[in-house]
C-alpha cells in the first residue's frame, strides 16, 4: 500500500509539473524553453524585444548561436553591461547554456533584440527559430504581450511592460 501511495503521489507531481507546456520534450534531455514572450514594437517604432527561460536538461554544454523571426529582417542576441558607469546594451555572438543550468533571457540582461519588425493585424503570437552550436535549430511560437503585460492589443501595438507566460513554447532534444 506504501507504494501505491508513492505512485500516485509521483503522479500526482508529474501532472503538475508544468511538462505539457514543452510539447512532450523530455525534461531530462535537450534543451527547454519556458516562460516565453515577445513584446511588439512601441508605436511608430520597428524594434522589440523577447525574453525567455532556456534550460539545458543535457548531460553536455551548448551554446545559443542564434535566432531568427518572419516578423523581424534581423534578430541579434543582446545583453547589457556597465560601461564607465552607464548600462549599454550590445550584441553577442551567443549564449553558453552549461549542462543543466537555466539562462534568463531578461530585461537588463541577456534578450533578443527584433529589427525591422513588421506584425500582421491582430497577430497574438510569432515565430522564433533558435540555433544551438551542436543541438538541432528549433522554432517555438511565442505569445505578443502589450508593454503592460497583457496579450498584444490587436493593432500588435503596447504601451507598458510586465512578466510573461508560457504559451507552447518548447525545446529541442538533443
């Protein structure tokens, strides 16, 4: 009986685990995006920024090299340092995803950077592909948010800007 109890308790944790939202990827293998969301540009702009959580369940390191986007010509990998006292934002050739470790794609540090960016009437999400150094490309769909938090207005216009969630994102395996 103890370990019918056990079982389902494994179960019962397994069920909530969030593991649907990563389109029935391993969680012990490959590499896993969460938390994922794109802001669309202000108005009269042309560039946005995205923010995730990527996590490599694999047993070697890799490396975020890059990414690309239909709504966007260019999309560059960007985080933020202090120079001489003052924050800048610059590109970077990639990210290093250590062998079981999350990265936080997050304002004020590692993001993705949309240039160009043109968005479809009432388009609520978007197509990101990521390329890795050695895990196979993958491309997610990632939720619009508006500036303040909310789903993307349907003009793809915001005003403000709050946290995310998870809308089918998902990794590679690899």
């Amino acid at each position: 009986m103890k370990h019918l109890c056990l079982g389902f308790a494994a179960a019962a944790l397994m069920a909530c685990s969030g593991q649907d939202n990563h389109a029935g990827h391993n969680h012990d293998e490959g590499i896993v995006i969460s938390a994922a969301r794109v802001l669309p540009p202000f108005p009269g702009r042309d560039i946005s920024a995205g923010y995730f959580e990527i996590t490599n369940h694999s047993h070697k390191d890799d490396r975020l090299i890059a990414a690309s986007s239909p709504i966007s010509e260019t999309v560059e990998i960007h985080t933020h340092n202090e120079v001489d006292g003052v924050m800048k934002m610059r590109r970077v050739d990639g990210v290093d995803l250590p062998a079981g470790q999350s990265v936080m794609f997050k304002p004020g540090g590692y993001h993705l950077m949309f240039f160009k960016t043109k968005l479809a009437e009432g388009q609520t999400d978007v197509s990101v592909t990521l390329t890795y150094e050695t895990a196979p490309p993958v491309t997610i769909i990632v939720p619009l948010e508006g500036h303040d938090g909310t789903s993307a207005p349907k003009n793809g216009h915001g005003s403000g800007y709050k946290g995310g969630h998870d809308k089918g994102s998902h990794g590679s395996g690899n």
